[in-house]
C-alpha cells in the first residue's frame, strides 16, 4: 500500500512540474506576453562605461 501511495505521489509531482513552467509566461486572459531584449549604455562611478541587456515586456 505505500508503495502504491509513493508512485502517485511521484507521478503527480512530475506532472505537476512539466506543466507548471508551460503556463508560467501566460497572462490570465490567455495572451503571451512579448519581450523585447534592449541593450542600455550607461557610466559607471568612475566614468566607465557599463552595458546592460533590460528585458521590456508589454
């Protein structure tokens, strides 16, 4: 019998985290967002310059 409960459990648990990451990026509504990767030149402290990558998403 604990065998039995100990392979639902797993064969939930890895059901539960296939599925999870596929909805992770969805809004509720049903529509994906979109990102847009920018790169972003700023200085530094010391006057050196200091490349970012921001993720802007609608």
């Amino acid at each position: 019998m604990r065998h039995v409960a100990l392979a639902i459990a797993v064969a939930m648990t890895t059901t539960l985290a296939i599925t999870m990451p596929a909805t992770a990026g969805t809004y509720s509504y049903g529509q994906r967002q979109s990102c847009v990767l920018k790169t972003v030149k700023t200085y530094g402290a010391y006057g050196r310059v200091v490349i970012r990558k921001v993720r802007i998403c609608k």
